[in-house]
C-alpha cells in the first residue's frame, strides 16, 4: 500500500496569497474603484453599464483561453500572463479616453479571467475533500478584502485615476512574487491523462451539486456585474459623495470578508440547497433593508454589511459546488460554474443600465432583490422536489 500524498499546506498558501493580492488589484481597483472615478469622469450609466459589461467579457474571454494555455504552458506560467495583462492595462488606462476606455477595461477583465482558472484550479486540487467548504470560505474572505482595501485607499487618498492606475498595477505586480515562489506543475500532465472511455462518460455529465452551483453562480453574477459596476450612480441619484459612494462600497467588502468562512462552514454541513435558501433569503432582505434605509443613517450602515455579505455568499456557494465534487473534473466544474457567472456578469450591468437610465437609479436595487429572490425559490423548489419522492418511497 501506498500511503496518501503529503498536503502540500505551503503551496495552498502561496496560492491564495495570489488570489487575495491579485484581486485586490485587478477586481478591487479595476471592478469597484474604477466605475468611482467613470462616474466622476461624466459617463452616464448605459456607457458605464457598456464598459462594466465589457470588462466582464475580457474575464469570459480569459475563462474560455485558460484550459487551453494550462494544458500547453501550465497553470504558473498562465496566472502570470494573466497578472501581465491586467498591469498593461493600468498602465494604459490613464493614456486613453472614451470610448477607448473599454480595451483596458477588457484586458483587466482577460487578466482576473486567466488567474481565476488556472490559479484556483490549481489551489483547489491541492485541498483535501474533507475541508472544501471550510478552505473555500478562508480563501473567498481573504480575497473579499479586495472590497475593503480597494475603496479603503480610495477614500484615504481620492479616486484619482493616477491613484486608481498605479495601485492597480501594484498590487497585481505583487501577486507574482508568491506565484513565483511555487513550484509549478506539469503542463503535460494533462494531456497524458488518459481519455475517459465510454463507460466512464457518464461522469462528464452535469451532476446536480453542479447544475445547482451553476444557477447560483448566475444569479451571483448577475448581482456582482450591476452592482459593482452602476452603484456609484445609485449612489449619486441619492446624493451621495464620492467620498461616501466608496465608504459604502467598502462597507459591502467588509461584510463580504466576514461571512464567507461562516458560509463555507454552513454548506459543511447543512448541504448546499439549505444554504442557499437561508442565504438568498437573507440578501433579498438586506437589499430592501438597504434601499430604504435613509441616507447617513446607522441603518444605512449596517444594510450596508449585511448587503455586501450575503451579496457575496452567493459565489462562495457556487464556488464550493464545483470545489466540493468529484476531483477528477474539478476543471470542468470550476469552468462551468465561473462561466455561469461571468455570461450573466454581462449582462447584469447592460440591463441595470438600462432600467436605472428608463426608470431610475433605484431601479439597480430592485434588480438585485428580484434575482435573489428567485434564486431562493428556485432552491426552496429542488429540496421540495426531493422531499416528495423520499414521502413517496416511506409511504410504499
């Protein structure tokens, strides 16, 4: 017998190391900062929609390349071209104008999309099955500091577009030194795998933990493209300042970085669809706690958290859908499921622009307490579809 692999604890760290620093830059700066300053700027929200929607193409384009990048150069080697990608579009950020704008905006996109694929691929396989749940919330609250310390710093020093640009391509440029410092894997190691044979096919089918990871992942996408990308003109039809849009936004990050761990420990063990429910029902409730909290209230403020953390359990729960199934298509769930949630990413600010332009600003809240509302009934419908033929079977 041959006793089981070592868990290679020093390399998950280094990993989510990479996560946590990578997304500060790329998502925190280039997603929640960087909408601040088009705002200020003069977008209006249909072209800040526009440049938010193409910003979440860049990250389906990067979702679609990597495994083919992996396959060929490795997953090191893929997570730095995708750090390289979103410091070049830093860099050329401040150079440009409207509607030019949106090339860097979808090269930042491209970059989250490569290191999201390859680089929690990678860290997901070095985890034991047993401590998914618990290692997907520890890593998804670290990089929800990316909500925190992204508007921290824009409201410590301005949402400038300098400041915006250089600490965007500092952080990503610091991802890499973790990166660097662990060992790569193999690129050939997947295209040695051996072929599944027909009998073996059955496993590449959707299996429901995934089917479901990947409906959440949906409508967490939806939430996370309009809500990211159009809150500052929420924020601005309620009067709101700069400096106050982005303590807000900072606010969402905090309560993002408490609760995920406790999510990640719910789905543990109580399952997956119990969790959504008590989640999507819990963030239906902050978004209409939230928009009808008056402004400079300590309501506000606590909406706010509760808002931003429940907001953000809806991807810790997509992501431990595929984290915590079969390992030997962990690739393929992981793709699946971040697919899900970057097509509706999308397409969420694209609508929101819309409506909020047609109807008005408060139409973005109403958009998020919709979608999560019907994420809730939807899970409340599969564990009752699953109670009915368990009655079925007692009864006979």
């Amino acid at each position: 017998m041959t006793s089981p692999a070592p868990i290679r604890w020093h390399a998950i760290a280094a990993l989510t190391a990479v996560s946590t620093l990578s997304q500060i830059g790329q998502f925190g700066m280039g997603f929640v900062v960087l909408p601040v300053w088009l705002a200020h700027e003069g977008l209006d929200a249909p072209r800040a929609g526009l440049f938010s929607a193409a910003q979440w193409a860049g990250i389906l384009a990067g979702l679609l390349a990597a495994p083919v990048l992996v396959e060929r150069i490795g997953s090191k080697r893929t997570v730095l071209i995708g750090l390289a990608s979103s410091i070049l579009a830093f860099v050329s950020m401040g150079m440009l104008w409207w509607p030019l704008w949106i090339a860097p905006g979808a090269l930042i996109g491209l970059g989250i999309g490569l290191r999201w694929i390859a680089n929690e691929t990678w860290l997901y396989r070095l985890v034991p099955p047993e401590s998914s749940g618990r290692v997907v919330g520890f890593h998804e609250a670290l990089i929800a500091t990316a909500g925190v310390v992204a508007p921290g710093l824009a409201v410590w020093c301005g949402t400038s577009g300098q400041i915006t640009f250089i600490s965007g391509a500092a952080f990503t440029l610091a991802a890499a030194i973790p990166l660097c410092l662990t060992r790569g894997d193999k690129p050939a190691e997947a295209a040695t795998r051996p072929q599944p044979t027909r009998a073996q096919g059955a496993s590449l089918s959707i299996g429901p933990l995934v089917a479901l990871g990947m409906v959440v992942g949906a409508v967490a996408g939806l939430a996370d493209g309009a809500l990211y990308g159009l809150f500052p003109f929420f924020a601005s039809g309620r009067g709101l300042t700069s400096s106050q849009t982005s303590t807000l936004l900072m606010l969402f990050g905090i309560g993002a970085m408490a609760c995920q761990y406790p999510v990640g420990w719910l789905a543990d063990r109580l399952g997956l669809t119990a969790t959504v429910i008590a989640f999507g029902a819990a963030d239906t409730l902050a978004i209409l706690a939230f928009t009808f909290a008056a402004p400079s209230s300590a309501w506000l403020v606590v909406s706010a958290l509760l808002l931003g953390g429940m907001n953000a359990a809806l991807l810790t729960l997509s992501m431990y859908a595929g984290a915590a199934g079969d390992k030997a298509t962990l690739a393929r769930s992981m793709r699946l499921i971040s697919l899900a949630f970057t097509a509706s990413s999308i397409v969420g600010p694209l609508v929101a622009g819309v409506a909020m332009k047609a109807l008005g600003s408060d139409m973005l809240m109403w958009q998020l307490a919709l979608i999560s509302g019907a994420v809730t009934v939807y899970a409340l419908g599969i564990r009752q579809g699953r109670r009915q033929p368990a009655a079925q079977s007692s009864a006979g």
